[in-house]
C-alpha cells in the first residue's frame, strides 16, 4: 500500500480552502486505498517546502502531498510566494527521488476561484500515486 505524507498550508483555511482541499485529499487516497500516515499543517504556502522535505526523508512514506491556496493581493506577492514555493518543492522532490505533488493553486486566483479549486486536492493525491506506482 502507498503511503502518503501530507502537508496542508493553513492561510485561507478559515475561508474553507485549504481545509476543503485537504478533505478532497483524503477522499482520494481512500478511494485509491491509499494511507496518509503524516500530516503536518504549516502557516503559509512558503513554509510547505521544509514541512515536505521533512516527511520525503522519512524511509516510511512513498510520496508527499502538498496542499495550498495562493490568492492575488495589490502587489505581486502572490507571485513571489508561488515561484519559490513551487521550485523549492520540486528541488526536494528530486534530491529526495520522493514524489512531491504541487497542490497549491494560485498565484494569480481571485478568492472565489480558490475557493472553486478545491479539487485540486485530490488531483495532487492522484498524481501522487501515479508517480509512485510509475516509479516502483
């Protein structure tokens, strides 16, 4: 059985993002038959890359899932955070040879289509397990 570990960014979860997006999560690995035997819940999208690069070195976990909802703001923010989120997120992913699957959404979103992107929780599982399954 695959075991997944998840990291959940907790900004925008009081608006039911990220908390929606990590209950889509563990319907997917379910439906897979999948385990998530970790899950750590981080500030911010820019603090997912230690939280995932602390469980790709754990010999236990197959594969990491990261969740987040990035949303536009007046300055280009949203970009910075974005950009290194996702390359740093990559870096691990390769140093580790460990599946890390980008399931932050945004930048560049308004509130609303964050909020409709929900599902991209468990399009990340999904993928998370197809890269395993692929790479075994």
């Amino acid at each position: 059985m695959t075991q997944l570990g998840l990291v959940v960014s907790r900004y925008n979860k009081e608006a039911g993002v990220t908390a929606r997006m990590a209950e889509a999560a563990r319907e997917a690995a379910a439906a897979r038959e999948t385990a998530i035997v970790e899950t750590l819940e981080v500030p911010g999208a820019y603090d997912c890359p230690l939280a995932a690069d602390r469980l790709a070195r754990r010999e236990e976990i197959d594969a990491v899932v990261v969740l987040g909802a990035i949303v536009t703001g007046d300055t280009d923010h949203d970009q910075v955070i974005g950009n290194a989120a996702a390359q740093q997120l990559s870096e691990i992913s390769v140093d580790r040879d460990t599946p890390v699957t980008l399931g932050i959404t945004g930048p560049g979103q308004s509130a609303a289509e964050a909020k409709e992107r929900t599902a991209k929780g468990a399009e990340a599982v999904v993928s998370a397990i197809d890269m395993v399954e692929e790479l075994a």
